[in-house]
C-alpha cells in the first residue's frame, strides 16, 4: 500500500501556537453546542412544540447545528453498526446466509415504515421527554446511512487481494493483527467515500425524521428539516432559499472541516498509487499545532498498540480435526434456517389472512408492481445519463476533485425543496401524478451510480488505457469493449444501491404537497405513507413486507445474478 511521506519530526518539542489556541477555541464550541443540545434534550415534550418553527433567517444557524449534530451522531451509530453487523457477515459465511439478505430488505425499508415502530419505542423509553424524540429521529437518519457503509465494508473484507492475505500469513499475524492492520486500512478509502455519500443520503430524509407524525403523535423538532417542512406547509419561498443557503454553508463546513482531511488521510492505505495532490488547508491547520498533534499522536500510538495485540489464532497454529464434517454443519444450519423461515411465513400467512383480505393483498402487490415499474425506469434513465458522465469525471482526477464537492452537494439535496416545483407544474398543465411525481424517486440516489462509476473509470488500469489509444480503438469499439467492461462491477453496485434508495425514497416521491395541494401517485409509497400518517400499523405492516419482498425477490433474481456474473468476467486480476 502507498503512504504520503510526512515531515520529519524536529528535534526539540514544539511549544503550543496560535493554532493549538484557534483548535482550543473550536473544541470548546463543540462542546458548548453539545451541552446545549443535551439541555434540550432533557426539556419536557412540550417545550419544542410550544414556540413552533420559526422561519425567520435569524433561526437558522441553531437549527443547522442540531440537524447537523443529529446526523452526525447517526454517523457514529452507523460506524458502529458496520464494524460489528458487516464484519461478522463477511467473517461467518453461516451467519451471511442470514445477514446478507436481511440487509437487503433493510436498505429498501421506507423510514417512514421504522417510524412507525421505532417513535412508540424510543418514546416509551423516555416518556414526556424530547430525549425520545430525538433517538427515533437519530434512528431514522440512521437508516438512511448504515446500510450503504454496511455494504462497503462487506464488499472490501470480501476482496481482500490475496496477495496481500499471503503477507499477512507470512508474517504470522493473528486474527486480529490482521483484522486491524490489512483488512481495516484496505476498506478504508471505500468506507470513508461512504460515509460521505451517506452523510448525503441522510439530508434526503432529515424532514422526515424532524417532523415526526404518526397517527396521534406529533412531534416538530428544531432543525433544517422541520424548518423546510413548515416552509412547505405555509409557501414560503424565501424561507426555502434560505434553507437550501443553510444547507450549502452546512455542507461546505463539514465537507472542508472533516471529509477533506479523512480523504486525504485514506488516500495512504490506496493500492492503486494516485496522482500527488495538495493536502487540504485544513490538515496542513492540524499538521501546524503542536498540543493537539501530541494528543492525537499519543491516541493514535494507543490505538496502533490495541490493533497489535496477539489475540485470536495464528494462521501456523494447529486447528483441531472437528468432529463433525462442515458439509454437516451447514445442512443443519440451513435446515433450522428453513424451519424458522418456513415458522415466520406461517405466522404472517395467518395474521394476513385473518387482518386482510384477498382482494386487499392483490391490491397492494399490483401497487408493488407498479412501484417496481418506476423503480427501473429511474435507475435506467439515471444510468443513461451518468455513467458517460462519471466515465468522463473518473478518467481525469483533476475533474473528478473539482466536481466533489459539487456533486456531494446535489447528492444531499433534498427532494422535498422541488416538490413545489413539481406540484404547481402539475397543478397547471393538469399532467399526470403517477408520470410526472416519478423522478423525485432517484432525485436523491442517482448519485450512487455517478460515485460508483466515477470509483471504476479512477481505477482503471492505465497501461490498458495507453494500449487502446495506441491501438487506436475509439468510437464505439472503445465504449463496448473497452471502458464498459472495466467499470461494470462498480456500476452494478451503484445501481444496486440506487434501485434500493429509490424503493426507499417512494415514501417521498409517491406522495409530494405544496400548502393545502397535496398529490399522490398510486404505488406502494403512498400507500405505506397514507397508512402511516393514519396510524394503521396493520396496514403500514402489510406494506412493507410486501417492498421487502419486492426487493428481496428482485435482488436475488436480478442483481445478485448480475453481480456474480461482473465479478467472474469484468474483475482485473
């Protein structure tokens, strides 16, 4: 793996400077905005519904503070999340039997269907409280992140190059040297791209998870999504210029202050050496202090002396003969697994029949398909526009760095500010809600095909590059034969996680408002999102098992064929 060469240590300890102070200052900030936050948190239930949502610009920074807190707090969460679920699906091929398809269905799950369980749960937990308010809209933020994080580190444990497995046999390390010294640093680079395009992801549903109604229960948070949502609600459009202002100062700070930095630090554990680049002004800021680089080294010497603990078992130790064949223990395995699944199918079987009727089933599974239908057409008209785009931006890093920001900006662009775009225009041309509402559903997931494809043109080899253009293939000749094949693998991934995100985003896009006009297409979005907003659990079950297996069916059917297919014939070896 390529490492940036760092400067070389001075010889006499550097003394703390106006940076260590300007760091300080920062520090005490975020822990001032914390406490604040925690404060309201422990405020009784009434209190952030007392005043309601203020829409004056004034408002505005304390709200992006707790929006941005929350979404980073539900990043945590997802880091956490993908560090025990992932790994333990890529580590235990039993328990990814389990773990795989189960994420499936997850990242296609409507947030709104969590809401509906998960408000009655957290509230439960602190009742009278904003502090349960405040973990169902962290949880909700979460679902919109920790699937895709989940999936690249997945992936990255399970192409482990086996040339650097046989280095880290020849060197003896235990399972979890290895674990942190190989496997980690080589899914870094994918995690960290991620978890930015998760973070994006996450302002795709912050009005959702801001401005909390169930049945009964209404709950309005302070933040950017609830303020988007009252600025619907009463037609305010300078108050949403202001938010999408907001939300831009927001997105650049985070991009500059955190994003840039983790980059530029992935970029050494690469193992395809990159063009050199300038640091960011912000690492080169934290290069400069001298406090807080020894604090930092010191954690960081401290977590490299954990990683380097000999636990788990050496690659030359001795395992025991087991006593029972593999081929045993997973019919077994697979055996109980069709017991439970055969048990699960039997118990929803007979609550939907007793709860619905055959011509209610019929109805929502002909909404599914309908829903199915507008998925694929999203995801093949996105295809069509950006894998050109992402091949052009992928084969030149200097493009692909000038528009990052850009794209991880429109990435996080909340559909909910072109719904009264889409509203007032359907409205006065009278056109069709079920047509002219279907690109809000890859408004927002698009860009995992653009991310994914731009990923796959950046690493394309380029002495095979250099081959075709000496070669003089051109046209479409290089198109078909050439650039396609080698990005294939990473496009199929970005429009597995698109067509997902976009079963994700019907709950939004199925159903849009503009003040009193509200719109509605007919599809198993809407009617998950009229279920939900009516507080029928029954039907809000219905719907959502029925998209799970959409999804699953599909997945399996399709992209997993399709996937498995890319990576025997289009992987560079």
């Amino acid at each position: 793996m390529t490492a940036r060469s760092l400067p070389a240590p001075s010889a006499h300890p550097a003394r703390p400077n106006l940076f260590d102070l300007a760091a300080l200052l920062c520090m005490l900030g975020l822990a001032v905005a914390l406490a604040a936050t925690g404060r309201h948190m422990l405020a009784p239930l009434s209190a952030p519904n007392a005043a309601g949502i203020h829409l004056e610009p004034s408002w505005l920074p304390g709200y992006a503070i707790r929006t941005a807190l929350r979404m980073f707090a539900a990043l945590a969460a997802s880091l956490l999340f993908t560090f025990t679920y992932a790994v333990w699906a890529a580590k235990s091929r039993r328990a990814g039997l389990i773990l795989v398809p189960v994420l499936d269905v997850l990242q296609s799950v409507p947030i709104l269907g969590f809401l509906t369980f998960t408000v009655v749960f957290f509230m439960g937990l602190f009742p009278g409280r904003v502090l349960g308010a405040e973990l169902a809209a962290i949880f909700t933020i979460f679902t919109s992140q920790a699937w895709n994080m989940a999936f690249s580190m997945y992936q990255s444990l399970r192409t482990v190059p086996p040339d650097l497995d046989e280095v880290a046999r020849s060197f003896n390390l235990t399972a979890w040297q290895k674990f942190w010294r190989l496997e980690v640093p080589f899914a870094v680079p994918g995690l960290v791209w991620n978890a930015m395009i998760s973070m994006s992801g996450g302002w795709f549903m912050v009005v959702y998870s801001e401005t909390i109604t169930v049945g009964n229960t209404n709950v309005l948070l302070p933040g950017i999504g609830s303020y988007v949502g009252t600025a619907i609600a009463q037609r305010d459009l300078w108050a949403i210029f202001y938010a999408i202002v907001t939300m831009l100062v927001v997105i650049l700070a985070y991009d500059q202050l955190v994003f840039r930095p983790l980059v530029a630090w992935s970029a050494r554990f690469a193992t395809i050496a990159s063009p050199s680049s300038s640091d960011p002004w912000m690492l080169v800021l934290l290069r400069r202090t001298a406090l807080l680089r020894r604090v930092t080294d010191a954690i960081g010497d401290g977590l490299t002396a954990i990683g380097g603990l000999k636990l788990g078992r050496r690659p030359s130790d001795a395992r025991p003969a087991p006593r029972i064949p593999d081929r045993v223990h997973d019919a077994l395995w697979i055996a109980v697994l069709s017991v439970l699944s055969a048990l699960a199918v039997w118990q929803v079987w007979s609550y939907a029949r007793a709860t619905f009727s055959a011509a209610d089933l019929m109805h929502v599974v002909a909404l599914g398909t309908l829903t199915l239908a507008r998925v694929l057409a999203m995801v093949l008209l996105a295809s069509l526009i950006w894998v050109p785009v992402g091949i052009w931006l992928g084969l030149d890093p200097v493009r692909a760095r000038r528009t990052q920001f850009v794209a991880q900006f429109m990435a996080a662009f909340p559909a909910n500010l072109f719904f009264p775009v889409f509203v007032l225009l359907i409205v006065h041309f009278h056109a069709s809600s079920d047509v002219w509402l279907t690109p809000l559903m890859v408004l927002g997931t698009q860009w995992y095909i653009l991310f994914n494809v731009v990923a796959g043109a950046a690493s394309y080899p380029a002495d095979l590059l250099e081959v075709a253009r000496s070669l003089q293939v051109g046209g479409r000749l290089w198109w078909l034969r050439v650039i396609l094949p080698g990005i294939v693998p990473h496009y199929i991934t970005g429009a597995i996680t698109a067509s997902g995100g976009a079963w994700n985003a019907a709950i939004a896009a199925e159903v849009a408002s503009w003040g009193d006009v509200r719109l509605s297409a007919h599809g198993l979005g809407a009617y998950i999102a009229h279920a939900t907003t009516a507080g029928n659990t029954a039907q809000v079950g219905l719907g959502m098992t029925v998209m799970a297996a959409f999804v699953l069916l599909f997945n399996r059917a399709v992209w997993r064929p399709l996937a498995d297919y890319a990576r025997r014939h289009f992987t560079f070896s």
